[in-house]
C-alpha cells in the first residue's frame, strides 16, 4: 500500500464535484453499505481482505458520499481487477470507465483479469479486454453428499501451509486463501500434492476456493469431498470452464445462479503443474 494512503490520486473526475482517493480502511463502512445496496454479498471482512492483496480506490463526492470503488489485486507477476462500483444515483456519467482508467493505471504492465458481469462487459470490451474463460456462480444450502471414492484424497493438515504455498509461489492473494481457510482437502500421492481445495468464510456463508486441479475429474473428487457432511450450509463456488454435466453439483443441493465471462488484457502468464478450476473469489481471481 502507498505510504501516503489519503493522497489524491487525480485531483477530480471530469465531474468537479467529484475525487478520487486511495481506499483505507475509513472507507469499509461505506463501501459494505454501498454493496449492499446492490445485493451483493460481501461482508466488511472481506472487503478489508481486498485491502490486504493490493489497492482500492474510492470516489467521493464534496459531500462525502462514497459514489465508486474498485481493486487491483496483485497476482506477482499478473493483476486482477475486482469490486468495481459505481452507486446507482451516479450511473451514466462515464464514471466507470474513470475507475477502470486508474486501475489499469496501479496494474501498471502487468497483464489483467477480471470477472465482467453482463453489464460491465461492453465496457471492458472497449478498453481492449477479450473473454479467454467461462464462469459459473453456484451456490445453495448444501445436502446430503456422499464422500467421492478417489483415493489419496485427505484433509489440509497446519503442516501442509509451506507445500499449499509452494503450489502458488509469492502470489499474495493465494497466500491469504491459505491463511483464512478454514478446513481443506488435498490430493496426497505419495507426499505431492496433485490437488487442492480450500474452504473459507465469505458472503452468507462460506466458499470452496482457489480449487487447484490436474483436471476436472480430481476438481469434482476435492469439492464432493468438503461438502461431504456439511449438509445445512451455505455454500458458494465459481467454477472456470466447468463441464456442461453438472448433476453432481445439482444434486449436492447447489445450483448455477449465474454465468460470466472471465476478460483479460494482455497475454496471461502460462501456469505450470495445476489449474485453477476454482476462483479464489471472482474479485480476486
């Protein structure tokens, strides 16, 4: 984070009434409100989280009024973008595109994703961003689930945080997944992780994510697994490119509320060993 983070990081939008500054933690009360007021579910903890992994700004108005946010969050060696708002009173002034000026701005040459609603897309679009994969939002109340019948499959153990890094090396965002979760399960063979999935408090109740994976078939095995006995829970996930076939997910009670598409500017770093199957959260990529 900036070391002064109440400058002024342009000294107003083309509306003069308006500035924009770098989001601290002053700003959370006003900015879990401002999502609220759109039924989004973020709680004030995981705002702050977006504060951890790299830098918000906030657009107020000389009244004080919070009118937009949005982050970039830092991957290492790639930037996402996330939590993009404008409030709706302020909607058709060519603030969004403002917000996502300055974000690519603090992304700087790094290459960017993000997760673009249907609204949002056309926008993205006109600043150079191409859809490279599908996201599907699932969530539900959780039933009864039997355990896959993979074998290798086990729990996270506290002793495996330096290997469950290692799978995602000086990626800040991946680190905070590993800190905050809250149960896990792993693909052991033979002492190498060929798999994982972590579960988290977010939102109304919790996520399944980053889900690492050799393939979609070791992705199913890890989700079945946490959501074995934990029947009555509110569970959410976003799969990226999930297979048509999802019965699986359909009869654990979890249902595809919404399908997105994922954009990126500029050519996305290759990954070596695992996929990500499983967002860490769509604003965090």
């Amino acid at each position: 984070m900036p070391p002064d983070s109440t400058a002024e990081i342009h000294p107003s939008s083309r509306d003069a009434t308006l500035g924009y500054r770098r989001f601290t933690t002053r700003d959370l009360e006003d900015a879990l409100r401002l999502s609220q007021r759109l039924g989004w579910p973020h709680r004030r903890e995981d705002w702050a989280h977006m504060l951890e992994v790299g830098q918000g700004i906030a657009l107020r108005s000389d009244s004080g009024r919070l009118v937009g946010t949005g982050f970039c969050t830092d991957h290492a060696t790639m930037a996402t973008l996330g939590l993009i708002i404008v409030d709706d009173a302020w909607q058709g002034r060519g603030l969004g595109r403002e917000i996502m000026t300055h974000l690519m701005a603090l992304a700087g040459a790094r290459p960017i994703a993000l997760v673009a609603t249907a609204a949002g897309a056309p926008l993205y679009r006109k600043l150079g961003f191409e859809p490279c994969n599908r996201v599907c939002q699932y969530q539900g109340i959780v039933e009864p689930t039997p355990a896959p019948s993979m074998p290798h499959l086990r729990p996270v153990r506290p002793s495996d945080s330096a290997a469950l890094l290692a799978l995602v090396p000086g990626n800040p965002v991946h680190a905070l997944a590993v800190r905050e979760a809250t149960r896990g399960v792993v693909l052991d063979v033979e002492g190498r992780i060929g798999g994982c999935a972590l579960w988290r408090d977010f939102g109304r109740g919790q996520y399944i994510g980053p889900i690492l994976a050799e393939s979609a078939t070791v992705a199913r095995a890890l989700v079945q697994a946490l959501l074995a006995g934990q029947q009555g829970h509110f569970v959410r996930l976003d799969l990226v490119d999930p297979e048509p076939d999802d019965g699986w997910l359909q009869s654990a009670g979890l249902r595809c509320v919404e399908r997105l598409e994922r954009m990126r500017l500029g050519s996305l770093p290759s990954t070596s060993g695992l996929t990500r199957l499983g967002l860490t959260t769509q604003t965090m990529g």
